[in-house]
C-alpha cells in the first residue's frame, strides 16, 4: 500500500500496512512477539514501520550524507504534524492513532530520528560519554515506548530499560565488529583503545592483531555487562508477558555477549549462539521470570 489520503484510509488498513512492513523484516525489534499483548501489536508495528522506513533512508541506497539528511528532516516534518492533524501516510495515521491511544512518549520518536541522522556522519566515537549518548538516542527509545505501551511511566523503570537497551545495543557492536569495521565504522571509543596503544585508524585498516585488541575487547564486554546487571531491576515491574520477554531478552543478550567473549578472534568472526545455547536459556529465563528479584549474575552464570 502506497501514501495515501488519510480521508481514503482507515486506521485498521494503515496499521495492516504497518504490520505488512514488519512482517517483512526481521529485526532485534519485538515487532511480532507473541508474548506482546494482541492488543498492543498494531501500535509496536506502526512505531517499527516509523523507524524501519527512517533507518533506510539512513542506511540504504546511494544518497549521500547531506541527502540522507534531509530525507530524515522531512520524516520528521511529517512526525510533528502527525500529532495535531492528518497527514496523508499510512504510517503516520497508524503512529497518530498510538501516540494518542497509549500517550506514547514522542521525543523519544525524535530521539530516533537524531540517531539515524548520526548514523549518516558518525563512524567513530571518541569516549564512552558519547557512545552512550548514541545509544540514549538509537536504543533506549524503544525501551522507553515499549513501557508506555504497557502503561509504566516509573522513573525507576525507565532507566533500568534504558541500561537493557544500552547494553544490547552495545552488544551487537561488539558482535558486529567484522561487519562494520569494513564499512569504516569502530564502535570502540577511542578513549578505549587509547589506553592500548592504538587509534581506530589502526584497528580499521588492519594494523592490529586481535591479541592487542582483546583488552580494549574485554573492556567493553565488562561495561556491557554491568548495564546488563543494572537493567535486571526492570523486571519486579513489568507485568507477567512483559517480564517473560525481557526475562528472554537479558538472557539472550547476555549469551550473546558471553559468546563475544569466547570468540578466538571477534575481529573476523562473527559470535553467534548455537542451538543448545537457545534451549539452554529455557529454564533460566522461566526462573527470572518467576523469580524477578534474583541477581542478574545468575543470568550470566546461565548464559556463559
């Protein structure tokens, strides 16, 4: 389905075309989670159908920077109009329909937006600081829409997801390194690397041996993880499918972390979970779920 009028579609036929467009993709985004709540699906769909068609334009095609750009300023034109009048796009009579149904947080939509928009001209990060604020931006405003969409506005709440969201984004850089290091990009701050003696020019021209970068490795892997651990005090909160998918998260983000670690060379290989890894996370995550206050080293312990 095409834009059209917003006077010759319904909201049912714009969150259908939402819903088509995250049948399409598979993403780490709970776009088509049974444990989601039936009657919260369509809102997630429209949200990821927002954000699928803003990352293309970040990512896809042969546009450059400045064009990218642009193209994402004027997906945010249409987000702020959506909020106070129709906008002729199925995408956005779907996303006005669930700002205003679930009072859904819509800086974090914009927050989105300025992560792609980094996307187009940020290969590098020089600190920590500023890795966490690509990730405040890139990950931690699903967290954030996903609580409202359950109706939780707890402050609490909101940055205990938001170290769950850091850290899962933090997770697949570091699973990602044989991927984006061809394209130019090093998720390593240099902060990091610094203390190893090396820049990211030399780790992205291949100037570096895993065995000189496996400090700054694990450096990163242990920062993931404490985020991880402080994220674990979402779940007392959530309410028992929610929990049981974030339960499945952490847990799953955790092994995939632990499995970086074990990885001979991260560098050229890229970490992945076999299938008893997933049937072993079975058990453990039916025990966080039903016992949410234990420690988050359990979790590891499970998924090491």
């Amino acid at each position: 389905m095409s834009a059209t009028s917003a006077s010759k579609i319904t909201i049912a036929q714009a969150y259908q075309h939402c819903q088509q467009i995250a049948a399409q993709h598979y993403e780490n985004f709970p776009t088509a989670s049974k444990l989601i709540r039936a009657d919260l699906r369509p809102a997630v769909a429209a949200i990821y159908a927002f954000a699928r068609a803003a990352d293309d334009m970040a990512d896809e095609g042969d546009a450059s920077a400045e064009e990218r750009i642009q193209q994402l300023d004027a997906w945010e034109v249409l987000l702020e109009r959506c909020v106070y009048e129709s906008v002729d796009h199925p995408v956005f009579t779907a996303l006005a329909d669930a700002i205003k149904r679930f009072h859904l947080p819509v800086q974090a939509l914009h927050d989105l937006l300025t992560a792609f928009r980094m996307d187009c001209t940020i290969q590098r990060y020089a600190g920590e600081r500023e890795l966490l604020f690509y990730c405040k931006h890139s990950a931690n405003p699903v967290g954030r829409l996903m609580l409202a969409l359950h109706g939780i506005h707890d402050p609490k709440a909101a940055y205990a997801s938001d170290c769950i969201c850091s850290a899962l984004q933090l997770t697949n850089f570091w699973q990602d390194f044989c991927i984006d290091h061809p394209k130019g990009r090093c998720y390593l701050p240099e902060s990091w690397l610094t203390m190893q003696h090396f820049s990211a020019d030399d780790l992205l021209l291949g100037r570096i041996e895993h065995a000189q970068a496996a400090p700054a490795i694990q450096h990163a892997t242990a920062f993931t993880r404490d985020l991880f651990q402080q994220g674990a005090a979402l779940l007392p909160m959530l309410p028992f499918r929610f929990r049981l998918q974030i339960a499945a998260t952490l847990h799953g983000g955790s092994a995939i972390l632990s499995a970086t670690e074990r990885c001979e060379n991260p560098l050229f290989e890229r970490p992945y979970l076999k299938r008893r890894d997933w049937f072993g996370m079975f058990f453990p995550i039916i025990g966080s779920m039903l016992m949410p206050k234990r420690n988050i080293k359990k979790i590891e312990t499970n998924s090491a």
